[in-house]
C-alpha cells in the first residue's frame, strides 16, 4: 500500500500541517459533499425557470396604463356635457309642453263675452248700434247709368241759370262738379233709350239736351266695418230701384234705419235719402240723381281726408 500523505488544512489563511485520525476524515468529506450540494443548487437555480414565475415587461405596462388614463381625461368633459345637455334638454322640453298644454286649455275653455246691444235687450232684432271705431281700407264699387245732360259750366251761377229752364219743365236737375268743370244733368235712365223720349221732347221745347253715359269710378276709402256695410246697401238698393224704376219708401226707410248713428262722414248722405224719399211729389228718377250726387261727395270728402 502506498503511504497516505499528509493533509494540509489551512485555517485564517495560515497552513497548518498535522495528522488527524481516521474519524476526522469523514468530516472533511462531509464538508467537501455539502459544497458540493451547495453549487449544485445554486448553478441549477441560474439555470431553470421556475413554473409560476413570469417575465413582465414593466415599462410597456406603465405606458398602456398612462395612455389610457390620458385619454379619458381628455373625452370626459366631453361626456359630462353631452350627459348634462341630455338632461337638461328633456327637463326643458317637459316644462315647453306642459306649457303649450295649458295654454291650449286656456285658449278652449275661455270664450269672448259679447255685451248685447240696446235692441237685442229690448227684445227688438231691427236696429243695431256699433260702437266700433277701428278702419280700414275699403273698396266700394263703381256706378254707372245714363243721364240727360243740359249742358256744362265753368261756374256754378251759369250751371243755375241754365236748370231753370227744366225745372219749369217738371225736372229736377243737379249741378255735378267734376274734372274742376260744372255739369248740367237733367234726369236719369237705365239705359239710353229710355231716355230718347225726353231728348225728343226736350228739343221739341227748344231745349238741347244728349243722353250720355255717367259713371262713378271704383274707390278705396278708410271706413269703419259697419259705415263699408251701409254703403254697399245703398248701392244694392240704389241699383234695384233704378230697375225697377219705382221706390219702394219701406225698403228705404230700411235703409236709414241701418244708418250708423256715430258717423259724421255718411250724415249728408242720410239727410238727402230722408228729404227726398219722404217728399209727397218726390220723382224716382229725380231721387234716384239727387242721392246719387250726394254719394259722390261723401265719397270724395272721405277720400280727401
């Protein structure tokens, strides 16, 4: 057998040689395998991965998450006002039809009082009185017939001198200003020949006169509703007379009823239908050509004014 050889143990860096006994070599194998055990271990933990255990990549996770939150700071006011003009829009729409709701309710349930008149008290359905006063624009239609004319004057003295003539002959003649000129008419007629026997017996006397056709033009005025209604009447009845050739004083006492009492522009034209329609030798022609003239001034005083 070969001769064991000593063994050096080296303790604080200082060599120190002896001889140990059989016992302690077991101890040094010992320390020797529990080395070993122990690199072993630590270059197989260097080595392997462990089952649970991952790798995360830590600055990417921290940019996602700050990107988000980044973009919801921008989009969240936009939400908030797209949810509060939601809100308030339907709370302002609710108030707006509870509104109109009720106003609609108002405008049903109220109803206009009318007080009633002096005749519908009295129990009288004739006459009504308006107290009205607002006007408007008003169109009142043309007139048109055929007269006598006995001639034509630049002042009214020559226009008075010449109608004597036919009132000795049982006319009554009206003096028309118009076109700054001064008219001579004699008596009326629906149509020029009614009136050829008049011309003929006229100039028979020695009297020249021409049957022509005179008219009244359209016009529009400020008038009350109820003056714009009576002028139409009038005319209605003016019209139907003239056919007729005969006044029928029931109609026309109508007429004046109807009159508005509170109208200063249609005064003169009510007192001629009175003079003339109640006087006892009144001639309808002669009637029809008086009221018929008077209509023309009032049209024109108001058109004036």
């Amino acid at each position: 057998m070969a001769v064991k050889k000593q063994i050096v143990v080296r303790l604080d860096g200082k060599g120190k040689q002896g001889s140990f006994r059989k016992s302690n070599y077991s101890q040094v194998e010992n320390i020797e395998r529990m080395n070993e055990e122990l690199a072993a271990a630590e270059e197989s933990s260097d080595s392997k991965i462990h089952t649970f255990t991952r790798n995360y990549d830590i600055p990417l996770l921290s940019q996602s998450s700050s990107k988000s939150k980044s973009n919801f700071h921008i989009f969240k006011p936009i939400i908030i006002a797209i949810i509060s003009a939601i809100i308030i829009g339907s709370i302002m729409g609710f108030i707006m039809l509870k509104i109109i709701v009720n106003f609609d309710n108002n405008l049903t349930v109220t109803q206009d009082y009318v007080a009633p008149t002096n005749g519908e008290e009295n129990g009288n359905e004739g006459t009504t009185t308006s107290t009205s006063t607002e006007t408007s624009q008003y169109k009142i239609d043309a007139m048109s017939a055929y007269v006598l004319q006995g001639g034509v004057f630049s002042s009214v003295a020559g226009a008075e001198v010449e109608s004597e003539k036919f009132v000795d002959a049982g006319y009554s003649p009206v003096i028309w200003e118009k076109d700054n000129q001064f008219f001579l008419l004699v008596d009326l007629g629906l149509s020029k020949e009614s009136l050829q026997q008049d011309v003929t017996s006229l100039k028979e006397s020695g009297i020249e006169v021409y049957a022509k056709e005179w008219q009244l033009s359209e016009q529009e005025l400020e008038l009350t509703k109820e003056e714009h209604e009576w002028l139409v009447s009038f005319q209605d009845k003016w019209k139907l007379t003239l056919e007729t050739g005969n006044i029928e004083a029931k109609q026309w006492q109508q007429i004046l009823d109807q009159a508005p009492t509170q109208s200063e522009k249609l005064s003169s034209l009510v007192r001629s239908i009175e003079e003339n329609v109640s006087a006892d030798d009144k001639n309808t022609e002669g009637v029809l050509l008086k009221t018929w003239k008077t209509f023309a001034t009032v049209l024109t005083t108001v058109g004036v004014e």
